[in-house]
C-alpha cells in the first residue's frame, strides 16, 4: 500500500488530490506544522535527507519531490487509462502548453514565491526594497501570463484537468495563505474562476476533508 506522509498545509497536499482524482488507493499518515516555527516537525524531517514534504513510501521505496512523487503514482499506480486521463499525450496540440506549465510551475514560479518570502523577511517586509520589488515584479509576470493564458480555456493546459492544474493549484491558492502576493487577486478574474473551479472539485475538497480537516479554508481567493 502506498503510504503518503503528508505534512499539514503543504504541498503534499498534491498528492493526496491525485490520489482522490484517480481513486488510487492510499495510507494517509498526517504530520502537524511546529507551531513555533511553521516548518516540518522533526519526526517529518527524519523521513528524507532533504527534509522536506511530500514524501511517500511505497514497498522498499521511499521518494520525494512533487514533480518525482507524481511521476512514480502515475507510472506505478495508476492504469494507462487513468495515467491518460490525467496528462497529455504527445500527439496532442496542446502538449507542449503542458510541458510548459507543468514543469513551470515547481521550477520558477514556487521557487520565486520562496524567494519572494525569504527577501521578505530579510528586508523586513519593506515592499519598496529595490530587491523585492524585482523579485515581486517576476511574480506578477507569471500571474499576467497565467490571467492570459486563462482566457477562455477551463485548464492551463487546455479543455481538461490534467497534472499541470494539480501542480499549479498550491502555489496560486494554498500557498497565499503564508506569501501573499499579490496581495489580490483582483486583477487577475480568469485567475479567480480557476482557482474557484480547481477547489470545487470533489476530489480536492476530499483531500483537504481528509488530509487538513482543521485549516478552515477550501481556496484561497
Ligand atoms: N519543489 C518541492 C518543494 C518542497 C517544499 O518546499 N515543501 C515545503 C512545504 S510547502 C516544506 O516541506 N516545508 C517545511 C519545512 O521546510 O520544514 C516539492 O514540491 O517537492
């Protein structure tokens, strides 16, 4: 039985939801955020070397990293019928929009959302810092990017679900409720109905009923 460790409103929350969308079945083992400090407690750090969520066990395997988590589920868990369900072929027109903002995702926008967080507490929240004004203004770009991609499509990668959406859900929802920015998403409408339609999904309400049945929130707008 795969077993998911999943730490407290983190990006294990992927996948979980994965899981759910596909009725993989799963051992959830849950882990609560130190209340001091925020970060993996230290029983969540001894799991892996880089001590940092998700992890998940399978048999003799243990795996970190989203990007590698997801990959493993879908090729070792998953039939070919759900494991298509959920990505893009190659064949399709719209694959290469989803390499993009598959790997778009983990590689640069949440890694400019950490940076964003970490100068922030360096320069003490000073927005007019020249440092964090350029490392905001790259975030800004990916939400315009993202606000245009949206016109008129349901899903970034085009007319269906697929794991560019699960991976692209934390940063731009979950995640705001530690990074706030933007601060709203006002100017971002297409953003907000996605956001909107990725938390309504069966699926993920399960996951966040089951995994993080305290946190009060759904998404976050
Ligand atoms: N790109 C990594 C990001 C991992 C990551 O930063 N996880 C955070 C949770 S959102 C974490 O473990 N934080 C707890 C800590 O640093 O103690 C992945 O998706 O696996």
């Amino acid at each position: 039985m795969l077993v998911i460790h999943h730490l407290g409103i983190s990006v294990s929350e992927r996948v979980v939801w994965l899981c759910e969308e596909l009725g993989i079945p799963y051992e959830l083992k849950i882990y609560q955020r130190d209340p001091k400090t925020n970060l993996a407690p230290a029983e969540y750090k001894a799991l892996h070397p880089f001590q940092t969520s998700p992890v998940i066990d399978d048999g003799d395997v243990r795996l970190s990293e989203s990007g590698a988590v997801i990959e493993y589920i879908l090729n070792k868990h998953a039939s070919e019928q759900q494991r298509q369900s959920i990505t893009v072929s190659k064949d399709d027109k719209d694959y290469a929009d989803y390499l993009y903002w598959e790997h778009f995702t983990d590689a640069s926008l949440h890694g400019s959302m950490m940076l964003n967080s970490t100068v922030m507490r360096l320069t003490g929240g000073q927005i007019e810092h020249e440092t964090l004004k350029n490392l905001a203004n790259r975030l800004y770009l990916g939400y315009e990017m993202l606000e245009k991609r949206l016109k008129n499509r349901k899903f970034v990668a085009g007319e269906k679900f697929t794991i560019a959406d699960l991976l692209l859900f934390f940063p731009i929802s979950t995640m705001r409720n530690f990074i706030p920015i933007p601060k709203s998403l006002d100017n971002y409408p297409n953003v907000k109905d996605y956001i909107q339609r990725l938390g309504d999904r069966d699926a993920y309400k399960r996951t966040v009923q089951k995994a993080d049945p305290q946190r009060g929130f759904v998404s976050k707008l």
